[in-house]
C-alpha cells in the first residue's frame, strides 16, 4: 500500500528544490501545462490548495473560482512565503491524506510538480512520487496505451499530453483516447521532457 503521506511529504520537498533560487524571469514562466498561470502562481496554487484544505476552505472546489482566489489572495508573496505556507500544513496534512485512499490533494501537488518541471525544462520528478498514482489509475487505461511510456502515461491521465501526442503514444487513433484524461481531451501539444 502506498504511503501517500510520504510521497506529499516528498513532494513538497521537490518543489521546494524546483523554485528555489529561481530568477524573476524563471518565476514569470508561463507553464504550458496550466497557460493561464506563471510559475510563481503555480506555486501560489500549491500553497492556497494546501492552506484551504487543512481549514477546511473547499467550497467551490477544485473550480476556477476557488483557485483562482487562492492565486490572488498570494500576488505578493514572495517564493519564501510560499513554500513556508506549503510546509507549514504538512502536520495538518497527515491526517487528511490518510483518510483517503485515493488523495486528490496529493495527486494536484505531484501533477503541478512535473508541470513545473516541464515549464523550466527540468528533469522529471522522481519515479516515486509519480508512478503510484499511474498504478492506482491504471484501471482506467484503454489497450492502447498498455505499453506506453510511464511517466508519459502520468502526464496523459492529467490530461497533461494532447489527443495527437496520445495517438503518437498509442501508435494509432482510438475513441477511447479521448476518456484518458482526467479532465477532458487536450489540444495543444505540451512540453515532453528528456528522460
């Protein structure tokens, strides 16, 4: 069974390690896998989603209204803030994410971690942050993309790759290409990371 507290636990720590030291240019990044946010919004997100959820703030949930308050109620903090938001409600934390066998809050904060990564042509995170949450959609997967890569089948479930790079992945068209992601087919190409 998968500790999902660790792998929040760890991936907090990971993001840390992405945006820290990062240039006022980097941190104005449009990340292409959410284009309507920059980098350091991203990580406003990160920091808002995890204060909401350990106060119990979820109304609207996970909507565009909700998120996108949590970004504004941030636009000026700095990254040190933010990423001490972020740690601050690990203890809080625990607790929730154990009561779910399926922690949505865990899976946002892996997803928008590669995101960043993707947007600051980093490496990808590590294999064990990502790869329990592909075992646990496995299920999902159509015969298609049985042999894909991975780490691409991660980023494709999080509708984080579009229908023409899924039809590359599955080395064809399938209908059932377009129920991959969990929200909604994708358009426009993203990033693929060299691995």
């Amino acid at each position: 069974m998968t500790d999902w507290v660790k792998v929040y636990s760890d991936g907090v720590d990971a993001v840390a390690d992405v945006v820290t030291g990062l240039t006022p240019a980097q941190l104005t990044t449009v990340v292409p896998a959410t284009p309507e946010w920059t980098v350091e919004q991203l990580l406003a997100h990160l920091a808002g989603t995890a204060a909401d959820v350990t106060t119990g703030q979820v109304d609207g949930a996970p909507g565009d209204a909700w998120t996108a308050r949590q970004v504004n109620e941030r636009r000026d903090a700095e990254t040190s803030e933010l990423l001490a938001e972020l740690r601050g409600t690990r203890p809080a934390m625990t607790e929730i994410i154990q009561a779910n066998d399926r922690p949505a809050v865990v899976w946002n904060l892996v997803v928008h971690l590669a995101d960043l990564t993707e947007a600051l042509q980093r490496p990808s995170p590590p294999e064990q942050l990502w790869l329990p949450i592909v075992e646990a959609l496995r299920p999902r997967v159509p015969e298609s993309l049985a042999g894909a890569d991975d780490y691409e089948l991660f980023r494709a479930l999080f509708s984080r790759r579009s229908r023409d790079q899924l039809a590359v992945m599955a080395g064809g068209s399938d209908p059932a290409l377009d129920d991959v992601g969990l929200f909604g087919p994708r358009m426009d190409a993203q990033p693929i990371p060299a691995r």
